[in-house]
C-alpha cells in the first residue's frame, strides 16, 4: 500500500473512532455535551470569587476578571483533561488493542477533545459578549495559533505521560497531584511577570505558562510578556514527541518478541 493510500485509511480509520468515542461518551445523556461547556463557566466564576482581593475590581490585564480568567482557564483546563483522557486511551488499550489501532484511538480521543475545547472556548466568550464583556480577541490568528501549539503540546505530553505511566505504574497514584500541580501553576490566574522572580524562574519550566500567555498576547492589544519563550515551548514539544513516539515503538516491538 502506497503512502497516499496508508494515510487515507489512517484518516478513515481516526474518523470512524471520533465517531465511536462520541457515541459511547455520551450515550447515556445529552447532557454530557452541556457539561462539557458548563464545566469551564464554573471554573471561571469560582476562580472569580475565590481569588480576586475584596477591593480590587480590576484584573491583571483588561477590563473583566471574567474575561481574564476565561483567556487562562480554558487554554489550561483543555491540556489537563485532554491530556488525562488520551494517556488514559493508550494505557487502557495497550493489551486489547494492537498498536496501530490504538495509536489511532488516542488521536481520534485527542482530536475530538481538543475540538470539544475549542467549541467550549468560543461558546464562552461568546457568552461573554454577549452579556456586555469585551470578550472579542485582539489578534484572532495569534489566539489560533497558541491554541494550536498547546493542542500539539498536549499530545506531547498525552504520549509521555502514558509511557511514564507504563514503565513506572506506581506513578498512576501520583498522577491526579501531578496533573493539579502543573494545572495551578499553568498562570491562568496571574500573568507572570508579576510573579516574584524566584517563584517565576521555577514556574517558567511549566511549558503550560507559555501556551497561556501566548494565548494572552492575542487577546489582548498592545500586551507583550516579556517572559514568554515559544522556543522553549517547541523544544519540550518536540522532544516529548520523539521520546513518546519511540518510547510507543519500543514498547511494541517488546510485546511481539514475548510473544
């Protein structure tokens, strides 16, 4: 089979299991499809409540904390739980599946939530504006292409996580405390040159920060973050990519000579 024919079926193949992961999802009730944007407003006005001083009506940047913490949370809260749900695909499917099909199922899984974060995204601050917010991005393309990166990102890390996770199952019992840590210092509440500058150096590693004020740049005019390192963001992409990948390869190649 030629490459051009391998890839459409790949790509039939990955349709076909969006389809299937819909179906099963949220077979039991609609109302899953709602909870999927209900979730993220929660977020949002509990982060409102929770964190903003009771004298202080104005957020780091912009005019709204709404509107500021939508910006954060919804970048930050898509990577974590498209991030759990697709390593959770590859764990869960390494022994009943064979390695294409289940390589397949974790890029319909991340395909389909990374969607169902953009739809969130856009219903939200669409809500937003409507509801008398300056919700309206700066620069869509800049907000595109950062929300592009953390999905790349985020499958990065799915394929990562999952190897760890297979090679040191014991990690399994740290993942949610993993996960919280690295979503709470995601800057989805601060921008982080505010942050002091010892805090900030150890936050930075967090390449999460960086899809958030990436995000921010675009959102909002003339905001430029001076500790924003997109390079810093590809590389980690890129090596999470390679050692995922191979690491998947390795692993396959294991499995069929015990067997």
């Amino acid at each position: 089979m030629n490459l051009p024919a391998s890839a459409s079926l790949q790509l039939r193949t990955i349709f076909a299991l969006m389809l299937r992961r819909i179906r099963t999802k949220y077979a039991s009730s609609r109302a899953g499809y709602v909870w999927a944007i209900v979730e993220p407003i929660m977020w949002i006005f509990i982060l409102k409540f929770a964190i903003r001083g009771k004298n202080d009506h104005q957020p780091p940047i912009g005019t709204s904390y709404e509107v500021f913490f939508a910006g954060g949370v919804l970048i930050a809260r898509t990577w974590r739980t498209v991030s759990q749900s697709t390593s959770k695909v590859l764990r869960r499917n390494r022994r009943s599946l064979p390695a294409v099909q289940r390589m397949d199922a974790a890029y319909a899984n991340w395909l389909l939530e990374m969607a169902t974060g953009a739809v969130a995204m856009i219903i939200v601050l669409a809500g937003l504006q409507l509801f008398g917010f300056d919700a309206i991005p700066a620069d869509p393309l800049t907000c595109l292409a950062a929300f592009g990166a953390t999905a790349v990102y985020t499958l990065a890390f799915s394929l990562m996580l999952a190897l760890a996770m297979t090679l040191a199952p014991g990690l399994t019992h740290f993942q949610h405390i993993i996960m919280l840590s690295l979503f709470m210092t995601s800057g989805f509440s601060m921008l982080i040159d505010r942050v002091p500058p010892g805090l900030r150096e150890v936050i930075l590693w967090n390449p999460v920060v960086h899809c958030v004020e990436w995000f921010r740049e675009g959102f909002y005019k003339g905001y430029v973050c001076a500790s924003l390192d997109r390079e810093y963001l590809f590389t980690v992409t890129l090596v999470f990519l390679l050692i995922g990948l191979a690491g998947e390869r390795v692993l396959r190649r294991h499995r069929t000579r015990r067997r």
